[in-house]
C-alpha cells in the first residue's frame, strides 16, 4: 500500500525544508519528495492519493512529557485512550513518565508498557523509566537494565529528586548510556502546603502559595551539577521568569542543559484559579503575567527547546472536590498543538520553530530516530490546518479524563491527520 500526499506545505526542520511538495510514502517509509509526483507512476500497488492543498504536512509531533496511568490508575487513562488521545492531538509519538502504580522503576513496568503500546499500534510509546525506586528519591533504578528493556529516559517526575548527591550519581550513570535525565524541579520545603502560586492572587484567595524559587533553586542546582559533572540534563515543565534566565544564561556558557515548557505556561495565569478551578490546578502551578512573558522569550531565543503537554489526566473523583484537596494537572494532548500554534499567529515562533520545538528537538533529546522526513525514516506525519477554527468540548475528547481548563475556549488550526508508520491512525472528519 502507498499514500501519496499532493499539495501539502512540507516543513522539516530537520532538513531545513519549507516547500509546497508532493509525499509518497510506501511500506510504512518516506519513500520520495518532490513536485508533481503522480500516482500512475507506481502502477503495480495501489496508490491512495490525499489532496493536502493549504495544509501544512511536518514530521509526526512528538510529546517527551506524557502521563498514561497504566498501570494503575486505568481509570483517569489507559496507555490504549492515551494514545487515542495523542493522535487525536497531532502526536505519533509520546514519551510516558514513570509515575504509575507500581512506578515504571524496573524493566517488568517498561516491558508491560511496550506490550501494551503496540497492542493498541496507535501511537509510538517510549516509557521514562524512574531515576530512583519508588521515586523516592534513595537508591537509583538499574538504568542499564531499563535501557535495555526500552526505556528512554530517566525522571522521578511528579517528584523532585531532593538529595544531590543521588541527582549527581543519576547524570553520571546516565551519562555513559547517552540517556537524559529529565527533572522536576521542586524544592519541597517550599512548595508543601502550597495549591497555587504564590502572589497577589493566592493573598487574596486566601490559599497558601508556592513561590518561584520553589523551582528556579533546584533549576540552578541541576544546572550546576550538569557544569560540574560535564553530563546533560533536562528541566521539565519551565515555568517561571527565574528559570528561563537561569537556563539562558547555563546555556550561554556551554552548559548542557534542555528545557520544556508546557502550554499552560504560555496561555493562563494565576488569575485562571479565581474561581477556584480545579482544572488549573497544576504543578507547576500557573504563574503571573510576568513569567508568561517570560517564558515566551524563552521560546523565542531557543532557551527553551520543547513544547511538551504535560497531559495529566485525572478523574473527576480527584477534581470535584475543594481546591486545596483537588489533584494537580491538567489534561493536554488534544488541546496542546492548537495552543501551541497561537504563537506562530502571534509572531512569537515561526512554523519551524515551532515544529523543532515539538518534534525536532524532542527526538534529539530523547535521542530516539524520529522527527524527521529524510528519505527511508518511518513515515510518521502530522498533516494540520492551520485556520481551522474549533471549539475545546472535553465530552468528545479521546482521553479517559475531562481536567482541561480550556473546555469552550475557540481555537485556531487543528492536525486534521496523524500517520503513524504510513497507516493513518486519526482522520478529522
Ligand atoms: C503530574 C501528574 O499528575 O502526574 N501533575 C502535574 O500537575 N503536572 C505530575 C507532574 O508532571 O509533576
Ligand atoms: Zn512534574
């Protein structure tokens, strides 16, 4: 089987391309590029023909941040709607954090996670593997033997690795399998008992706020353990002024270091939560109009090199209820690429940057072989239009879960196609 894509814009940062051309993709490959390509060529196998006119065609989107809940918590989402959920989003590729239950922290986790991933053969899944067991921040996991079960990369995430000398030890061992660690900077003594950030919002509200430096501290520590040690380190979830700075200039002087954002950091601030909206609890929580500027400088300057959704599915069970109890995260595999794209309509990032920022660049961090048109790699393609006009209506996502702050917001440009190994696995219809 063959699909020839007419028409389409094609931008591939990777190549440095940025033209109207023809696709054909065959046996799941890219297999050529170039102007009128026709289907009568290739007469001896079926050729099904896509008109893709005004729509942009990019490598298949590829989201390094990714919460799927099983196993464990297959109610909130299974790693089958998580994946239904990120094609939906214009991703062919998502890389799942480690905090399930029990915590993907030795290779039966990994393996069962990979099982399960190509049984549902919808979206590429690569599973984080834990930096510690349990997360708890004392012994290191086996990196070796996660590596070899498949693993990715390594993060304690949705807790900070507390003890230096263990965050040390992790980029060092890490180091010599070419594997990144990703942290989730936190410091606890500042953030515990905190539900928001922490300013005039949280004064007002009356709860108790998380400061900044909760996370720029542990952004300046990994910084300077990635200088000490020569090693590379990636921060999660950017979002304060203080981090992007402190990045810029870590990044500035040879440091190793990567960062993401996710777009909540881009498009809501603290005064999101004045009605006391569960679904913009998150961590790290929403902060003030001064750090989303902030952090659109940050991806301006390429001081942040990921846009990545964070989707942190959960259950009403954990949402209905008082603020202060409600769980933390916010649902966005199927809102994070139209968020992303207001920024090319807002002048802040051109098309290629933003495809870099959410394909490119995720592959070379995670140093997996995606990403990319060139001819032979995987035909893995997010087709988008970008001046379809929608409406974010959580009763028809694909996830499992319903937390998006963003239900009834009107949005601009949508994937309207997600192929993944040449087979198309989300149509918009
Ligand atoms: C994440 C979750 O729910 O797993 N929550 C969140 O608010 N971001 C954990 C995390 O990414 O830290
Ligand atoms: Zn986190």
């Amino acid at each position: 089987m063959k699909l020839l894509l007419k028409g389409g814009r094609i931008i591939d940062p990777s190549q440095n391309i940025d033209a109207e051309m023809d696709l054909l993709i065959e046996n799941g490959k890219i297999a050529k590029m170039g102007r009128d390509l026709s289907a009568s060529e290739n007469n001896s196998t079926t050729v099904e023909t896509l008109d893709l006119r005004n729509a942009l065609i990019v490598p298949g989107l590829i989201d390094m941040h990714t919460h799927l809940r099983e196993p464990g918590h297959e109610y909130k989402e299974t790693i089958q709607t998580g994946s239904e959920a990120a094609v939906a989003g214009g991703f062919t590729s998502i890389a799942c954090m480690p905090n399930t239950n029990p915590i993907n922290d030795n290779r039966s986790v990994t393996d069962f996670i990979l099982k399960q991933a190509g049984i549902c053969n919808m979206a590429n899944v690569y599973p984080i593997a834990a930096i510690s067991k349990m997360s708890e921040g004392k012994i290191l996991s086996e990196f070796g033997d996660l590596k070899d079960a498949g693993a990715v990369a390594f993060s304690d995430d949705g807790n900070p690795v507390t003890n230096s000398r263990l965050m040390r030890n992790a980029l060092e061992y890490a180091h010599p399998l070419d594997m990144t660690v990703i942290s989730h900077c936190e410091v606890l003594d500042l953030s515990t008992g905190g539900t928001m950030n922490e300013g005039s919002v949280s004064t007002e509200l009356g709860l108790q706020g998380i400061p900044n430096v909760a996370e720029s501290i542990m952004v300046e520590r990994d910084i300077a353990l990635a200088d000490y040690t020569n090693t590379s380190v990636h921060i999660a979830h950017v979002s304060t002024a203080e981090s992007v700075r402190a990045i810029r200039a870590a990044k500035a002087r040879g440091v190793h270091v990567t960062a993401e954002t996710a777009p909540h950091y881009f498009t809501l601030t603290d005064e999101a939560l004045r009605e006391f909206s569960t679904n913009a609890k998150v961590y790290p929580p929403l902060r003030n109009m001064k750090d989303v500027e902030s952090i659109k400088e940050g991806l301006k300057d390429g001081t942040i090199d990921v846009i990545a959704s964070d989707h942190a599915p959960h259950s009403s069970i954990e949402k209905d209820v008082e603020f202060e109890y409600a769980a933390s995260g916010i649902n966005g595999l199927e809102t994070s690429l139209s968020l992303s794209l207001k920024l090319v309509d807002d002048d802040i990032l051109t098309f290629h940057q933003l495809i870099e920022k959410m394909s490119t660049n995720p592959a070379r961090i995670l140093k997996i072989n995606k990403g990319t048109l060139t001819i032979g790699s995987d035909a893995d393609l997010t087709i988008i239009d970008t001046q379809k006009s929608w409406t974010v209506n959580v009763n028809i996502f694909r996830s499992k879960s319903k937390n998006s702050p963003f239900q009834g917001w009107k949005l601009k440009g949508k994937a309207i196609m997600t192929i993944v190994g040449g087979e198309i696995k989300y149509k918009e219809t």
